[in-house]
C-alpha cells in the first residue's frame, strides 16, 4: 500500500524540488500540494495523508495550530524550514512534529526523513518515556509532583500520558486527583500476563477529557504481595506500546519491584528537601544508583518545598551531592494542601500560583530535554 503524502508548501520552486523528490521514493504517492495552508489543513483532517510535509519560513511556530491539528489527528507531520535553530526544532518537536529538515533541501536528507517516517509508522511500538519520581523517605512529596506533573505532561503535549501508582501498599493517588477506577494495579497486571497490551490499556482510567490515564493503586493492601519483578517488566512493555510518557509513583522501599522500576526508568527524578538528614538520604540513593550502574544523566535531582532563603544554600547541596540540582519547587503549603484536600491538581486551584508555574516550567523542560535527546539519538 502506498503512503499518501500532502504538501504544504508556498514557494513553488521548492514544491517543484519536492514533487520531484517523493516521486523518487518508492512506496509514496504525492496525494496534493497547497499553498493555502487553511485549506490543506482542513483537507488533512478529513482524508488523514500518512505524511504531511509543512514548510514554514516562521522563526518561530507562531502557526503552532497546524502542527498541533495534525497531531491530534494522528498525522505525521515533517516541518521544512529556512530558520534551522536549536530552539526551533525543539519547538517543533514538543507541538507534535515527527521530523524538522532544513531548507534549501538536501535531497538526501529529505529521503532519509521520508523513509524514517514510513519505517516508523510501520513498528507499531510508540518511543515512550518512563520517569520515575522517586525518594527512600515518605513525606516528602513524591505524590504531588507526580500527579501535578502528570496532568502538566498530558496538558502541554497532548500525547498520552498514564501515572502509574507503584507505592505500595499504600498508594494515594486516587484520592490526590479525585478518580475512581474500577480496574486496579494488581488486576492490570493479571491482564497483561493473559490478555495483552490493549487490555492494560483499558485498565487505565482516564482524567476527565484530557489525555492523562490513571493506573490506581490496589484497594487492597494485601494484593500488593503478589507483584514480582517480572510483572512489573512485562506490565511496562504493554503501557509503553500505548503511552508516550509514563510517570510512576515509586514507593520509598529498596525493594525488588522498586528497584526493577528503577532500571526500567528513562529517567528518575530524585526528590529532596533542603535539610541535612534527607540530602544524606539522597546522597544514599545516589550511591545506590551509582552501585546499579545507572547511567549518571538518567537520575535528576528535584528539590522540593524550596525557600529562597533557606540556610541551606542550593550550592551547598550541589556541592555535596556532587551533582547539579535539575529544578526548585517552591515552598507553598496553603495552595498543595488546599489541592490535596479538594483533590484536584494545582492548575485547577490556582493557574498563577508559584507551584503551579513550576509544575508547567518542569513539564516543560523535561519534554525538551528528552525531545532534544531522542533527535539526537535518531540522527
Ligand atoms: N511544594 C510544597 N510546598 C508545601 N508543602 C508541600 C509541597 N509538596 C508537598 N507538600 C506537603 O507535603 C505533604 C506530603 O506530600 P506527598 O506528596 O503526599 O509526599 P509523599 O508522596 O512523598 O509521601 C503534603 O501533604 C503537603 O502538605
Ligand atoms: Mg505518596
């Protein structure tokens, strides 16, 4: 079956080029060329081309509605552009565009993407992130960032997004954002050793309209004895062929479930606070990262319930976690627990609350950091 491609492309030399060079690539069929971006739009949204090539002579994508519709509709959208910046991609990138290539066009370059694309839409298996939130001491707040995090992954990059309960027995995530899932954990995990990764799927409960699922924790204390290393594998492959981000909320033990996590995780966002004995605790599961042979770029420090003038100072910690600290999360108690108590996260308390720009500031340069690694890697 041959993939159907639609250009949006003004200039008309450079359409020529492309009209050209498609018709070189085996398995494509040039469907149609605009130059009126609106009506390509719309046309791409009812007949759904497998590829849409967007040029854009923006220096930045101000015009971020026709890559976010495109993505909406499960369209792969390669940018071309004259303005080849770092930022720019990125940009492009987190709105949901699968490639950037920049203008004048290298021919072979132009191919390559083309037939990264297909290849791509052929594995079935989504590039998916697991980020862990972790820490070995409760209380720290390890929930709150997680679900708060969660709900600013889903609002900003409208891909799926599922959080996952793991703190065992005694999860609460549930009772964090106010849903009531009939499927828990435990029973996820019996369905995916029989019934696969469209069952797991449908284990997680969704948050309101958004696109932020929910994988409860088990009502149960008892049920959470049953769950093995080897559950916890097989249950994270079948969320990664369905999610593209998957924030887990680790529990403190040092167990195998929770070490097993860990190994699985892209990344892991270790939670502190800013006082001696728990900075030593960080130091501890620094070492114990260290002793696993975790790659050091994976493990991200956060800091939470940050006070500007705390006697602590943040270099301080740097210095003796040997490590830079990756993000601050303020000090706010009355808006977390009027969050926690009206179970809803911060956003929807109060959208300029200092936490709740953090949340986003923190969303935000994750799915950067891992967009810019990801183009990286695929270069
Ligand atoms: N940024 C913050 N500012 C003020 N208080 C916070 C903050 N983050 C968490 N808390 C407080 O810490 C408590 C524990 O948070 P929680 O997310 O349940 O921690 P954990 O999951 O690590 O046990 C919350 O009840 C809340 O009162
Ligand atoms: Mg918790």
């Amino acid at each position: 079956m041959n993939n159907k491609v639609v250009v949006l492309e003004n200039e008309t030399e450079a359409a020529e080029l492309i009209r050209n060079y498609l018709s070189e690539i085996e398995d494509i069929e040039l469907d149609k060329i605009y130059t009126d971006y609106d009506e390509g739009v719309e046309y791409c949204k009812n007949t759904k081309p497998h590829i849409v090539i967007y040029s854009t002579t923006e220096n930045k994508i101000t015009n971020k509605n026709i890559i976010t519709q495109l993505a909406d509709k499960n369209i792969n959208t390669i940018v071309l552009s004259s303005n080849y910046t770092t930022n720019l991609v990125i940009e492009a990138l987190r709105y949901g565009a699968k490639d950037f290539i920049s203008k004048p066009i290298i021919k072979k370059d132009f191919i390559n993407s083309i037939k990264k694309c297909c290849k791509e839409m052929v594995k079935t298996i989504n590039k998916s992130n697991i980020i862990s939130i972790y820490s070995n001491k409760g209380g720290i707040g390890k929930t709150t960032i997680a679900t708060n995090l969660a709900v600013e992954f889903a609002r900003q990059t409208r891909e799926k997004v599922v959080l996952v309960d793991l703190n065992l027995p005694l999860g609460d995530i549930t009772t964090f954002i106010n849903i009531k899932p009939s499927v828990t954990i435990t029973s996820a995990i019996e369905t995916a050793t029989h019934k696969g990764a469209e069952a797991v799927f449908n284990a997680c409960k969704q948050y309101k309209d958004t696109s932020l699922y929910v994988l409860a924790e088990p009502i149960y204390m008892e049920e959470s004895h049953t769950m093995t290393p080897t559950h916890i594998y097989k249950l994270f492959e079948y969320l990664r062929e369905s999610f593209s981000y998957i924030l887990v909320d680790v529990g403190t033990n040092v167990d195998k479930t929770n070490i097993k996590i860990l190994e699985l995780s892209d990344l892991i966002l270790l939670v502190s606070i800013v006082n001696l004995p728990l900075i030593r605790n960080c130091q501890r599961c620094l070492d114990l990262f260290n002793n696993l042979c975790f790659d050091e770029n994976k493990t991200k420090i956060i800091i939470n319930r940050y006070l500007e003038n705390d006697e602590i100072k943040i270099e301080d910690v740097e210095k003796v976690l040997n490590q830079n600290i990756y993000w601050k999360i303020p000090n706010n108690y009355f808006t977390i627990m009027s969050s926690i108590n009206k179970a809803m996260p911060v956003c929807e308390i109060n959208e300029n609350s200092n936490v709740t720009l953090s949340f986003s500031g923190l969303a935000s340069k994750l799915t950067e950091d891992i967009i810019a690694k990801d183009f990286i890697i695929n270069q």
